[in-house]
C-alpha cells in the first residue's frame, strides 16, 4: 500500500511539474510563484517546491532580483535534440536557404499537430530579420498558407473535425470564417498543388505555401514562402513564386523517399 502512495505521489508531481512548464508561453515567458498557483489551482507552498527542484535541475531559472521564473537551458537542450529527430527539418533546411537567397522572402517548414500547425523550421529573409524565432510557434490552420495545405491533403473527416474543434476564428477582414467557403478553397488547392494566404492571419503579410509527400505519398509537412505585400507581389508573381516552390518541395518529397515519376499535382 506505501508504494502505491508513493507512485501516485511521484506520478503527481511529475504532471504537476510538467503542469508548470506548460504554463510558459510567448505572451507569458516569465511567471511570478504565486502565477503558477493561480493558474494550476495549487497552493504557493506546493509550487514552490516544485519550482525549487526544477531549477535545481536546470528545467526553470530564477531572477533573484524580479522573483520571477522562465525557461532554464535543460529545455533549449531537449529541444535541439526534438528538433533534429525531424528527418524532414534536415532535409529541408537546404531547400529553406535556397529558397531565401533566391527570393529574398522568408521560408518555413510546418507539420500538423495537435489541430494546429507547428513550425519546425524558418529562414528569414535578409531583408527583414525577426527579433524572434518562429520555431516551436503554433498558428491556426485555417488562415494560413501551410495550414490551408494541411487541411486540403488531410482526410476530410479529420479535416472537418479539426475545424469543428479549433473553431474559424476572424483574424483580419480577409479570413476565411465559414466552412463551406474554405472547404471550396482546399478544393482549389488539390487542383492547383499550392496554397495562397493573403492578409488572412496578419495585415501587411501574405504567403504561398506547398505541400512536402512521405514515402507513401501522404502529406507530411508544408513549406511556405512569406513576406510582406510589397516583396511577394502576388497579383504578378504568383505563379512564379509557386512554380519556384512547388519544385523546393518536389526535391525535399523526394529525399524523404517519395517518387514522383507519373504523379500530376493537378
């Protein structure tokens, strides 16, 4: 019986612990003690061990002179090591760079995670470097180049769930918000083999994005090329830009073991 407890207890602390970490984001990197008790219903002295241990341990960091906790270096460790697990990050990472020294846009690798789509990858464009990475972030699906890409290749019944669940959210006067209309859309970009995003998540901004094939042929992930209005041009480098694409994503399919000898995109 006193093992069971003690299994149960250590069970509880790891969720908890994992729990606190969790509660770390862009709009919240760092957290007062009294944050996380708040936030996950514990008492102050319960946190406070576990922010104790978890520092010990390099997972969290302390400001002694704020009080406040943020992300230790043992998370960005674990995280290099995630990162290059994806054989499809390492593939296209090559194609990333090409793809921005010859457009001068930005470039990003996603997959489908969780309804959502997650970078694992992006170059910026010389021309506007991010104070920030893009790695690990997490958009919606719907308004998004490689989003749109990910729904349009998914099963339609998961297609059809993941918006029911994550919901359409307006972002912009230029979102997509109803169902049918961008059920319509992914129909589009099955025939063409690329998706556009115009001022759909963000104003000022707009991408096209194509889809990246696994061995079996499934959509695995999706590169897109972005930047602001002025430098993509849409209305008279459309099909430029997604020829110039789509060939990125033909060579990275094909490295991850996909033969496209007698496959039409259209």
């Amino acid at each position: 019986m006193k093992q069971e407890q003690t299994a149960t207890m250590l069970t509880q602390s790891v969720t908890r612990a994992l729990a606190i970490l969790s509660c770390f984001s862009d709009e919240q990197p760092e957290l007062r003690g009294v944050d996380f008790a708040k936030k996950l219903n514990l008492t102050q002295s319960n946190v406070s061990r576990l922010l104790t241990t978890m520092v010990t341990l390099g997972y969290v960091e302390k400001d002694e002179l704020t009080g406040f906790y943020r992300l230790g270096p043992e998370i960005i460790s674990l995280g290099g090591i995630a990162l290059n697990h994806y054989e499809i990050r390492k593939q296209a990472l090559p194609e990333l760079h090409e793809l921005e020294r010859k457009l001068g846009l930005g470039a990003n690798l996603a997959i489908l995670n969780g309804g959502q789509m997650f970078y694992l990858a992006h170059v910026d464009s010389h021309k506007s470097p991010r104070m920030f990475t893009m790695i690990g972030r997490r958009n919606p699906l719907h308004c998004t180049g490689i989003g749109k890409v990910l729904l349009a290749y998914a099963d339609p019944g998961k297609a059809a769930q993941i918006l029911e669940q994550e919901g359409m959210k307006g972002y912009t006067e230029n979102t997509i918000t109803v169902q049918d209309d961008l059920l319509l859309q992914l129909e589009q970009i099955r025939k063409r083999g690329y998706a556009v995003e115009n001022e759909e998540l963000a104003l000022g901004r707009a991408c096209i994005a194509a889809p990246v094939r696994g061995r079996s042929g499934q959509v695995i992930g999706g590169i897109s090329i972005s930047g602001p209005l002025s430098e993509m041009d849409l209305s008279r480098r459309e099909s430029e830009l997604s020829a110039i694409l789509i060939e990125a994503t033909d060579r990275i399919s094909m490295k991850m073991g996909y033969i496209t000898a007698g496959y039409s995109r259209f």
